[in-house]
C-alpha cells in the first residue's frame, strides 16, 4: 500500500511514518495540498493521511477534478473533537489524534485500504485454487480470476502478487465497472496536459504507475470495444499511448484480470474481443461461491469478527455454537463480502462474551437464514404479487433496483450481478431515478458511485 503524508502534522511525521511502514506501506511525504495533488498526479497513492488542519475540502476537490479518487484520513494532535468533526464533514473517512497508536493506525490501514486480507482457505475447492495459484505466481503469465460477486477475486489477485517476483514493486487495481466509460481511456493510460477539458497536466496512468509491478483490470467485462483494442496493443507491444501523447512509453507489468461474467459467451455475442482474451486468460482461476466452500465459513466469520472488534474497540469474541450454525445455514448469495458485512453488524450488535444467534442479521434487521425458509419464500411472493396489480413496469423496475441495491448496501457491483444487468446500465438507471428525485443509496466507502 501507498501512503501519501500531507502537512506537517505537528511533528508527528516520523512517528506515524514509521508506524505505517512496519504494516508495509510505502510512505511519500508533501507539506501542502497543492503538492499532494502534484505528486499523485506522478505516482499516485492508496491513502492520504493529512493534516486535519489543512483545507481537506480543497484537497478532494483538486483530485476530483482531475478524476483522481484517493481515501483521506485526516490527523491531528491530541483528541479535538471540532477539528475532528470538521475533517469527517470535509470528506474525510478517519480521523486520527497524534501522537499515533500503532494499533489504531494499523486498523485504519487495513479497513480504509481493505488491503491486509489474507487469504483463507479451510475448503478443500478453495485449496486448490491456491495450490494453482501458488504454482503459478513466480511467473509473469497473465491470469484471468473468475467468480461470483463477492467471492474475493481482488483478494486472490493481491495474493498472487505477494508471491510472485514483483512482490516489492506496485500493485495496482482498477475498478473497470465504477470508472465512467468517456475517463477510463485515461484513468489507465495518462494524459497529456491540454488532451482534453481539465487535462491542465500530464497526469501518468495506472499502467505507469504500476510499472514493474502488478495491474489488476477488475471487472474487465464492462470495458468497451475500443478500448479493448487499446488494452490488446498495451499487452503485445508492452507500450501505452497517453490520451494527447504523440510517442509511445514503454511499461513493464504483470497484467492480471477479474470477471463475474460469462467473457465466452460475451465473445460470442460480440461484446469482447476474442483475442483479448487468450491475452488475459493464459491461467484462469476460478473461486468457488462461498455456498460450495462451507468448510471456510468459520474461519472466515472467525477473521471478520476479530478483525472488526479491533477496528471498533470491542473485546475479543468468538462465535457462539448457534450462531455458527446460524451461519451455516444461510446460502450468503453476496458471498464473502455479505458475510463479511453481516460479522461487521454482529460485532456491533452482539452484547454477550460470544456472538450469538441474534446479532447475525441482514441490512434491514431480519435475521440471517430467514430468507432461506420456504414459508417465507412463498409468503414473500405472493404479497410481492399483490402489490404489483395497478403499477407500471417501470414502476416496479425502480423499486426491484433500489431495494436490490439497498440489500447490496450500496455495492454497485454486486447489485448488477443479482439484478443480471451491467453496471453501466445500472448506473445509467440510477442516474435516471436521481434525476427524477428518488432517493439513491450511496455506495459503500470506497466503492465509486
């Protein structure tokens, strides 16, 4: 991970410099937010960690500009509540007091970043999709991850990347679905001052930016067929053309891919490129749904609440016997990220010394497994129906998006994946809506809207 320190921090650089780096990140220091700007214009960052008394406002709005989208945690010295609630109001995720605690800031490493997930496998499937991974690693073979929604293909893809030869240098990941369709083209190769509206510098692209190291094209099914053909010339030749650029830069990288979707059946429809294909599926690893993996739910409801109780102060918990077989029961059609989601809720939620049966519950209160129940299925079904009679299909469009997307708290991505659209056409939809004044979940922090 890329840490970016912004502002002088009371002279507490050096303190959480250190800290940050014993949890491997790499640190850069800058004293203002012009600066800041500047510098992840060339080599971009992971986080920003400013000093709260800098304009962070400002800040965001500089990089949003300049499509550069960073998570802020602000610092300060001391607890001060005001300073405090005002970096949260201006954009801010955290906010940290000084001089820092190396297990706080250890936290709020992993939960902003989400990048200290270690990759647990108890499932014989699941094992040997690690075994191939391992296997395969040291090489520089482009890999194409396939798997549901949520089942943790950013995961395994960090995790080849740890251990193959470029372990030291970058990893990049880039969200194809969340990047709008018209900045994308930039976003992965850079662009030269003046190319085109707001371009006022050259700003270097995700494909630089992980020179000698590792790009992650998540999501790649949702990238267009012109800029496919851009992609395939970057993986032949190994060289990009910046949007405005007039001569080629040479870049050395690993290329690694994730897709939820079926990209055989996209070629065969027309909607990706058959020889972009072989390119990135020299290896595919597929991540079973964590329906056929039962044997990694307690270890990964284990991880989720130890990790969860750390972010937020609690004691150490364990999973009572009925809420682990709670857990068992339920089909987690989300995968890893609703259980991930739902361990988070229980943690807050439970009161006991264990997490019990009745702090595992879903988004909007129920508890976990109850969807599961045929009587309730059948129940469900038939009030659905009677509310149907008298409504417009695009009534009831609307509502199916919105309660999906609310069930997804928020996640783009996997609500597209349950609704059996794109994301494009999911945020093209939402934009609608919001534009005739619904109200729009906003996504999950870290996830663009």
């Amino acid at each position: 991970m890329r840490l970016l320190i912004v502002g002088p921090l009371g002279g507490q650089i050096s303190a959480a410099t250190k800290i940050a780096m014993e949890h491997g990140a790499k640190v850069a220091h800058v004293d203002t937010i012009e600066q800041a700007t500047t510098a992840l214009r060339v080599r971009g960052a992971d986080l920003l960690m400013v000093d709260a008394r800098l304009d962070i406002a400002a800040l965001i709005a500089a990089n949003e500009a300049e499509h550069i989208v960073v998570p802020v945690v602000a610092a300060g010295v001391g607890i001060d509540p005001a300073l405090a609630a005002r970096a949260i109001r201006q954009g801010a995720r955290e906010y940290i007091s000084l001089p820092p605690d190396p297990e706080l800031i250890a936290a709020v490493l992993a939960a902003v970043c989400d990048d200290e997930r270690p990759m647990i496998a108890e499932d014989a499937a699941m094992k040997q999709v690690i075994q191939l991974a391992d296997q395969i690693a040291a090489s520089d073979a482009s890999i194409m991850i396939t798997g549901e929604s949520g089942v943790g293909k950013e995961v395994l893809a960090r995790y080849v990347h740890k251990k193959s030869k470029r372990r030291d240098k970058p990893f990049i990941a880039v969200n194809c679905a969340a990047i709008p369709e018209n900045l994308l083209e930039s976003e992965l190769f850079g662009h030269e001052k003046g190319a085109f509206t707001g371009a006022v510098a050259r700003r270097i692209g995700k494909f630089e930016e992980a020179d000698g190291g590792t790009l992650l094209l998540d999501e790649i099914s949702e990238m267009d067929l012109r800029l496919q053909s851009k992609l395939l010339r970057a993986l032949q030749e190994r060289v990009i053309d910046r949007v405005g650029g007039s001569k080629p830069v040479p870049v050395n990288i690993r290329v690694l891919a994730t897709s939820n979707r079926d990209l055989s059946q996209m070629v065969r429809a027309g909607e990706f490129r058959e020889d972009l294909l072989y390119r990135l599926n020299v290896v595919n690893l597929r991540i079973p749904p964590l329906r056929e993996r039962k044997d990694d739910l307690a270890a990964l409801s284990a991880f989720f609440i130890d990790k969860y109780a750390r972010a937020n102060g609690r004691p150490a918990r364990r999973l009572s016997p009925g809420g682990l077989a709670q857990v068992m029961a339920h089909a987690w059609p989300g995968n890893v990220r609703e259980l991930e989601n739902a361990m988070h809720r229980a943690v807050l939620l439970a009161n006991g010394e264990d997490v019990g049966a009745e702090a595992i519950r879903a988004p909007d209160g129920a508890p976990v497994g109850k969807r599961d129940s045929t009587g309730d299925a059948i129940e469900a079904a038939q009030a659905a129906a009677r509310n149907l009679v008298g409504r417009t299909v695009a009534e009831v469009e609307q509502d199916l998006i919105l309660e999906t997307l609310t069930h997804c708290l928020g996640n783009r991505t996997h609500a597209a994946h349950i609704l059996g659209i794109s994301i494009r056409t999911l945020r093209n939809k939402l934009k609608q809506y919001s534009d005739d004044g619904a109200k729009i979940p906003p996504p999950p922090t870290g996830q663009a809207a």
